[in-house]
C-alpha cells in the first residue's frame, strides 16, 4: 500500500480500545455486510490527490486537429533536423542537429545544437522520474516496423492505432488521406496523448507514401484477405516492415493492394471474418514485437548514438518551454565564448 494511504480496520472489541479518527475531510467510511468479522473499515487519505509527477501535462487528444485544422502542426512536432536518406542501409529520421529559432533581436540566429548539448540544457528542468521514462521509452523505440493507416473515416480509430503504436515501442506511423470533410465523433482522450511522442507523417496519396517508405527500406505488408495472402504468424518481422491498414468499411484501396509488396492476414476462427480496424493494428503491431523479439532478443533496436538524438528529441517536445531554454542555452554559450576572446 503506499506511504499516501492508511487502511484502518477496527475489530469488535470494547470501545474504550478503538483509536480516534483524525478529523481528516477526505476520511471514506465503508460499513460492511458481515458483522461478525469487521466492524468498520475506514480508508484515511492524507494527501489530497495520489502523486503525480509534476510536470505531467494534462492529457489531451490531439489528433482530429492534427490531421485537418492544423496539418502544418504535425511536421512541427518533430524538433530535431531530419535526414531525407538511409545511411548504409538505416533508416533512422534525426540527425544530429537542432536548428535553434532566431529571436527578434537577432541573436541565436544560424546556431545549431548537438543532442548532447539538448541534454545538458534541458535536463536540470525535467524531473528525474520524467527523464528516467524518457530514457526507458527510448531503449525499448524502433523504426523497424511502422504503421500506416489508409482513408480512415473515425478519428477515434485513428487516436487508438497511435495510442497502441506508442504502447508498443513504434516510433513511425503515416496517415493517408483521411477525409475532413466528414463529420466525426468525439474521441473522448482515445489516444492519451499518444500523438505527442510519435513521429507522424501526413501523405495525400498511397503512392507517394509507400515511395518514400520504399525508399526507406521497408517492405510493405496490407492488411487483406486474400487467396494470396500470408498469415501474420508466418512472416519474419525482423525485415523492416510498413503494416497498412485500410478503411473501416472497403479495407484497403485497389492501389495499395497494386503497390503492395505482399498481402497479410490475421487467422480468424469465428463467424465473422474481420476486425475492428484498430484492434486489427494493435494485434498486428504487437505480433510484429513479439516476433521481433523472439528472433533478435527485443524489439528496440536504436543505435547509442540514435538513442541519444531521439531523447533529445523527446526532451524538446517535454513541454512549450523547451525550446526557449535551448534557446537561452544558445544566448549562454554564445556570451561565454565571446567573453574569452
């Protein structure tokens, strides 16, 4: 039990034996059914609320916006400099590189910032729990495996694939033409935020998005049901790996199918023969880990240099302030240098 919290059961034993009650208003008293055992058992919170990290921010689903008000936002989620090309054959998004904001007086103006620098700068205003989750999440990220979700019409499938992406220790995930112009429902926090700390790409047709995915080096495997078709459980997913999924109602398009590089399927043994389109992407995702790890040991495979750069990269989406104290860093380290010339 933890140290906020203090379970007091009183017996039936004389009254001149019970304790008094500390006159606590958050005190819950809860009278039980069965005399003959416990008398009453009262539960006494001292603290208010149960310990919350500090700098935890409220959560907050994101993701409609995202993807039609504000589908400039997504690409400025991601901070650090990204690289356009594999390097032998990777794939990994950031280098290592921050491009500072140039403020209005000037100063700051063309200044990078390494990874480590990020660190040294952020970190003291971050909380050791915080940075510690961060450091954790990194090491279990891969690039090796993403999602792609194709026409979606329900934001809420949409919150719950990133929320299961991010769950899962999978940094990439594209969305491709989701339609706008439809009316929504509420997702009511489906993603928890999840969208926050995912890489994602927006892409206005399947062609585009699996070209630069092939370029990347990622087979691409659509999610259909077809006499062609592979079961999951049969695919090595150590080979890096595009998972599509399709519209809630058609599946996949005609072109992803054309575009595809195989087609691949989760075994059904009941009556109906599909998925929701989400449980779909969360039960191939996890499958696609589970393999992983069983063939290489784990799912997370960054380089300690790439694990450096994509904390750095969390650290600055912490909160709106983590750019203005690179910034400040900047301001601070620039003043230094000129004062030792």
């Amino acid at each position: 039990m933890s140290s906020g919290k203090t379970l007091i059961i009183h017996f039936i034993t004389p009254r001149s034996l019970f304790s008094r009650l500390p006159n606590n208003p958050h005190t819950l008293s809860l009278h039980q059914f069965s005399p003959h055992r416990l008398r009453r058992t009262t539960i006494s919170s001292y603290s208010s609320s149960p310990l919350k990290l500090a700098d935890e921010p409220p959560v907050k689903d994101n993701v409609q916006k995202l993807l039609t008000v504000n589908r400039d936002d997504v690409a400025s989620l991601m901070k650090m400099d990204r690289r356009k090309t594999t390097v032998d054959g990777r794939w990994f998004p950031y280098v290592d590189k921050f491009s500072c904001h140039v403020d209005g007086d000037g100063e700051g103006e063309g200044a990078n910032l390494s990874s480590a620098q990020i660190l040294e700068a952020i970190s003291p205003h971050i909380t050791e729990e915080r940075m510690k989750r961060f450091r954790n999440t990194v090491s279990h990220r891969s690039y090796s495996v993403c999602l792609v979700v194709e026409g979606l019409r329900d934001f809420g499938n949409v919150s719950a694939a990133f929320r299961s992406a991010d769950a899962l220790g999978i940094q990439s995930v594209h969305v491709v033409s989701c339609d706008s112009s439809k009316r929504y429902r509420e997702n009511r926090h489906v993603s928890m935020g999840a969208e926050k700390w995912l890489d994602i790409e927006l892409w206005d047709s399947i062609q585009d998005c699996f070209t630069a995915l092939k370029s990347r080096g990622y087979r691409i495997a659509t999610t259909h049901l077809g006499k062609n078709s592979v079961s999951v459980y049969d695919m090595d997913w150590s080979c890096p790996t595009a998972i599509v999924v399709g519209n809630e109602n058609r599946g996949i398009s005609e072109e992803a199918l054309k575009l595809s590089d195989l087609g691949c399927s989760i075994p059904m043994n009941g009556m109906v023969d599909s998925f929701n389109v989400s449980v779909a992407a969360g039960i191939l995702m996890h499958h696609a880990v589970c393999d992983r790890t069983s063939r290489l040991g784990c799912h997370g495979d960054l380089l300690i240099e790439e694990r450096q750069i994509l904390l750095a990269e969390f650290s600055l989406r912490h909160n709106n302030n983590s750019i203005s104290i690179a910034n400040e860093y900047v301001k601070r380290i620039g003043s230094t240098s000129m004062s030792k010339l």
